[in-house]
C-alpha cells in the first residue's frame, strides 16, 4: 500500500465525499458574520457526543420500510420551528403526551401499529421566502430559526450567530432526554391512556378520547384477567427528525458508525429535505444521498414525474426497503390532481418509497387580521384526499405529517371549538407557520383512524 492510500483510509470521511456538498449551490445557509467563530463551533460541535445511535437509526428504517409496504403507519408531529424558550418540561410533556394520544386514536381505530416521530429535539433551523423582513421601512435579516438569529426586531438580535448551533445541540439534548424519560420510564404506558388526557381543557375531541380510553382500559383489564403478559406496553418507540437544512449543523453531526463504517448524521433518527432545498443538483441533495438515515423530501404541487424518478435514483438507487419517505404537501385543492401521476410513476419504476401526507404547508392563507394561519377544513380535505389518491391507486398512504403543539393555542381556523380570526389574537404563539393545538390534533387523529379503517 502506497502511503498516499493510507492517508486517504485514515479519514473515511474523505472516502465518503461528504464534503462534496461545499463545491454545489446550498440554498437557504445564513450569513455568519465571523467566520473564525463558526469554525470554532463547527469543531467543537464535531467532539460532542451523537445524539442518536445508529443501532436506532435502522431500526427506525426498519419500522419505515414495514409503513411503506402497508403494514403500519407513519405519525410525525410537532413546532414547524422549536424554540429555545419553549423546551421546557411541560410544553414537552404536553407534545409528547398530545403524539401518544393520536397515535393511540391510529392504532386502535385502524388496528394498526403506529411509528411515532417528532419534529423535536432539533427543529431548530427554517428555510425562508425572504432573506430579508422590512417593518415600517426597517429591512433586518430574516428569522431563520433559533439555531441561526433570535426573532426581537433588532439587528443585533437579527444577526446570524454561530454560537446558537451549540445551544441548538444543547437543547436538542435536553428534550431528546426527558422524551426517552417519559417514553422509556413509564410515562407512555398504554395502561395510562386516561392520564395522556388530564390537565386539557374540556372539549368535543377530548371527550371522544375518553370514550375509546375506556374501551381499551376495558380490554386491556380482560386480557389481564387471562393472564397476558404486558411488559410489551410499558415502553414505547419515539424517533426525532427535523429538516435537515444548516451544513455548518449537520456536517459536523454527522460521524463514521464504528460498526458497519458507514456515515450517520446522528442530530437526528430522521433528516427530510425541504421543498426549498430538494434541487437535485444542489447541496443537500448531495450530502444527504451520503448518509444512511432514512430521509424524507417535501413534494410540493409544481413536482414533476421527473423529479420524483430522479431524487429516488439520487438518494435511493439501490431501492432500500425504508430508505426514502415522499412527503406530499400539496394544498387541499391541489392534492387529487397533482398527487396521483407522482405515485403512479414511483410504483411503475419499482421503488416503494414511503408515502406521507403533510396537509399544512400547501394550505397557508393570511387572514383579514394579518395572521399567516391554516383553515381546520382544508387541513381535513388534503388528508381525504390523499387517501383518496392512494385508495384509486392500490398503493399505501403510509403515514401523515402535522405540525401541532400539545398547548392550548389559537393559530389554525376552526376545527370543534370553533376558532375564528379574533381568538387567534388571543392565543397566537408560533414564531413560524402555525400549528393545530391539542383538540385539533386529536380530531385529526379520529379521520386518520377512519380513512385507514376504511382503507
Ligand atoms: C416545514 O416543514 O416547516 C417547511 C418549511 O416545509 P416545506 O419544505 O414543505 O415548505
Ligand atoms: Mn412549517
């Protein structure tokens, strides 16, 4: 062996071409002003520990893979952008126990095993229409997520500051924590259905909850009496994922796995590249077809049969059963058209990628009162539609993608209480797109479970 060969097997990472992505466009990376600064944190952010192992990484494919040919469904939840401020116990626990809650609607309605996924423990980054926002003549840069600048109007706060990639890191530690706390020690116990449900405010969807919470307690009490053995429902399996958007992020979470030598990206069990970012000659395309996470890619209705046949060979092309997740976000008046030609050319290539539901991003309005919210109803309509497409097509709608919060929040129109463009005054809390609040989430969860019964 040559000594040249030795120093190239020395850093696998120069084997993998995961820094291929540095010679191609990268949409959407902020301006960091100090540039010796971001080195440092990149650095730093490389010796911190994984977040994730990638035991778990493909176990969570596995789980995808048996979603994709038909055999569970998919429930990926959570902030369109976490926050720093709010990674506190309770508004955790209340996502969390809002997830567990749905996803117990899922399986018991549709007799179906759910994958649980948050959009948490790491949603920290957000693509943006605008690199910059004018308010009353002043223009700063754009909000692009905690991990990147602070929402305050002011330049100061506006300004990209690589320092907020370790407190990204730091408080996807934490939530990822007191998630595997509550989902690993008891907590999710499919015996405490009853409490997921406490400390809600009253309202039509928790009461339907109450019901089926009781008719499983029912069941559970009988195969008790039988003698079943119920150590399965102690614990419970709940994967993170955000999108995968900051190389400055990414790049330097990403590690060699020691058993298999193979890359990882271990911010997360789940990376998706986003509607802005999925240009298949561009970065994130190329760093991402690297790692051996599963992936998701956002469909919005302008995708071609082009598009979706050359990102499957791009980051797919050994057609890995659970590698590749297409996320349609089509809006509700677009989904039957644009959706079934995507789907009809997937399956005639002989790919089965995962299909999965986001009924919010194609549904965004701005109200009256200068609110950016989401009518409750056309959310439903692109979910029926979906299952529309997949049941006229004989394939698997295999999971749905909410942006939600376990708080009592007033941001998307309707749904059983009603919520009209006055109360969003009142309970709007979302620094980015805005989120179905516990009730809505749970009603949601209630036409799922039908659609798939249905199936
Ligand atoms: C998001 O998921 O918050 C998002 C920006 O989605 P999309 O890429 O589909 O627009
Ligand atoms: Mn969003």
């Amino acid at each position: 062996m040559s000594s040249n060969e030795k120093v190239i097997q020395a850093d696998p990472t120069v084997i993998a071409g995961l820094d291929n992505y540095r010679n191609l466009v990268a949409a959407q990376q902020p301006t960091w002003p100090d540039q010796d600064k971001l080195e440092q944190v990149r650095a730093t952010l490389a010796k911190y520990p994984p977040l994730v192992f990638a035991g778990e990484v493909d176990i969570l494919k596995d789980r995808l893979a048996q979603a994709a040919a038909g055999k569970a469904f998919l429930l990926q939840g959570g902030d369109c952008a976490e926050t720093f401020a709010d990674a506190t116990a309770d508004r955790i626990r209340n996502r969390v126990k809002t997830m567990l809650q749905m996803a117990v609607v899922l399986t018991y309605g549709a007799s179906m095993p759910v994958v649980k996924m948050g959009r948490m423990a790491g949603q920290f980054a957000k693509p943006r229409s605008s690199d910059t926002e004018t308010r009353e003549g002043v223009e700063l840069p754009a909000y692009r997520g905690d991990a990147v600048n602070g929402y305050d109007f002011t330049l100061e706060s506006r300004t990209a500051d690589p320092t907020r990639l370790l407190q990204a890191y730091n408080t996807s530690a934490s939530t990822l924590n007191l998630i595997r706390a509550f989902t690993m020690g008891g907590f999710a116990d499919l015996r405490s259905v009853h409490e997921w449900n406490k400390g809600f405010t009253d309202n039509p969807a928790n009461s339907r909850y109450e019901t089926m919470a009781r008719e499983i307690d029912k069941a559970i009490k009988f195969m008790a009496a039988c003698g079943a053995n119920f150590n399965e429902l102690r614990t419970t399996e709940f994967y993170t994922s955000h999108e995968g958007l900051l190389f400055d992020y990414e790049r330097p979470m990403t590690r060699i796995d020691s058993r298999t030598g193979t890359p990882y990206d271990t911010s997360a069990h789940f990376i998706w590249i986003g509607e802005r970012t999925r240009k298949l000659d561009g970065a994130h395309m190329d760093f991402l077809s690297r790692v051996r996470n599963p992936l998701g890619v956002k469909l919005g209705p302008n995708t071609s049969v082009d598009d979706v046949l050359a990102l499957i060979e791009k980051l797919d092309p050994d057609r890995e059963p659970g590698r590749l997740t297409l996320i349609s976000r089509m809006g509700a008046g677009k989904i039957r058209e644009a959706l079934p030609k995507l789907v009809k050319a997937a399956k005639d290539s002989g790919a089965q990628p995962l299909w999965v539901s986001d009924p919010m991003h194609g549904n965004g309005i701005t109200t009256a009162n200068g609110y950016k919210s989401r009518k409750f109803d056309d959310v439903m309509d692109e979910v029926r539609g979906f299952f529309e497409v997949h049941r006229d097509l004989g394939t698997f709608p295999g999971g749905v993608h909410i942006e939600l919060t376990g708080d009592d929040v007033a941001e998307c129109l309707g749904g059983s209480e009603h919520i009209d463009e006055a109360t969003l005054e009142s309970r709007y809390e979302s620094l980015c797109d805005p989120r179905l609040n516990h009730s809505q989430s749970l009603e949601l969860a209630f036409l799922v479970a039908e659609e798939l019964a249905a199936k």
